[in-house]
C-alpha cells in the first residue's frame, strides 16, 4: 500500500525534512520505529517557541527537523491506535510521520502559539491517517466488487457464445446480467487492460525459457 498524502503545505516544492523523514522511517521494523519514536520526549515551551520562531526563517529546516524527531511518538500512537484496521502499523507509522512533518511546517508558517502545537499535529495526524484508511476501505471494496463483476461477466460471456456460436454483443450481455450496456462495457474494458498487464508481467520470464531441442 502507497499513500499519497493529502494536507495543506504552504510551498508545493518538496521539503528536505519531508524527504528526510520519509526515507528515515521507511522499511523499519516496529521494534526499530517504537525505539527511535520514543527517543525524543516532548520539548518544553519555552524550546518549541524558539523553534517555531526558526522555521519560517531562512535556514530553518533544522529546526523544523528537530521538531519533527520530538513529535513522532505522536504519528506511532496513532498508528498503534489504528492497527486493528487492516493495515500494517509500519504502513500508518509511515504516513502519521508525513503528517507530522507537513503539521508542524504549517503551524510555524502560520505563527500559533507553542502550547498548540502538539494538539495540532496529534489532530491533523489522525484526520489524515482515517482519511487513508477510509480510502483504503473504499478501493479495497471497489476491487472487490469488480472481481465479482468480471466473474459474472465472463461466465455469461462464455454461455452465450456457446448458445449463439459467436461472441455476444454489448447489448446481449447487458441483457442477460441484467447491467446497462454502460457497466458491460466498462467491465469488459477492466477485463481487457488486467489481462494485458497480467501477459506484460510475464514477458521478463520468457527469454529466459530453455532453448527448444533441435529436431532432428
């Protein structure tokens, strides 16, 4: 599972503490992610104000990297909070640290207050994990569905083409499955474009066959 992650940042080029941040947490063990997370305890106020004050600053990306290193048990509570969801924590752990860093890059542009910061991250941070996931669950629900779909379809493709001695038309398939012609033919579209990707995936593998004995 790839996420794309979908808040509000105040530069569209990317973030060298975002890149930073990703690289770091990507393909680490929990056990690894956990240790790492709760290394860095929170700041106190009168530090994260100093910090704040930083970022918006030329310059500033350390600051805003350490703040992000204090802030990521945030991203591994929430992503423990949401491990019964299907996905696996390293996953949510991933993308709660996108957040972190894409909050506190926000906050500090828009100049709130120290003591608003951690409620901030922790709020934006579970928004955009549940908005994952709940786009996960509808494209898992989606491939689903179209797999019942296509397994409908090509079972009455083949019937008719037995019956008719032909391959059926849009309209007689729509007819017999009880579709409109609309989702006939974007089902059969789906069909067509997973059947190429799944022959495009063994073209790798056939060079490498044996050579055929010559006959004699």
């Amino acid at each position: 599972m790839r996420w794309r992650p979908s808040l509000p940042a105040s530069d569209a080029r990317p973030s060298p503490v975002r890149r930073l941040q990703v690289d770091w947490a990507a393909d680490s063990p929990l056990d690894a992610i956990a240790a790492q997370a709760r290394a860095y305890p929170p700041l106190p106020m009168d530090e994260v104000a100093k910090l704040l004050d930083t970022i918006p600053r030329a310059g500033g990306t350390g600051a805003a990297a350490t703040l992000v290193r204090h802030h990521l048990s945030i991203a591994l509570d929430a992503a423990l909070a949401r491990r019964d969801k299907g996905v696996e924590v390293g996953d949510l752990y991933q993308e709660g640290s996108i957040a972190v860093v894409t909050a506190i890059e926000e906050y500090a542009r828009r100049g709130g207050p120290p003591e608003g910061l951690w409620p901030y991250v922790e709020r934006v941070v579970a928004l955009h994990l549940d908005a994952a996931l709940e786009r996960e669950a509808e494209e898992r629900a989606a491939g689903e569905a179209f797999v019942r779909d296509a397994q409908r379809y090509e079972l009455a493709e083949v019937e008719l083409r037995n019956r008719l001695g032909r391959a059926p038309t849009p309209l007689e398939l729509a007819a017999a499955l009880e579709w409109s012609v609309e989702h006939v033919e974007g089902v059969a579209e789906m069909l067509a474009e997973a059947r190429a990707l799944h022959d495009e995936s063994l073209l790798p593998y056939l060079d490498d066959a044996p050579d055929e004995p010559d006959e004699e």
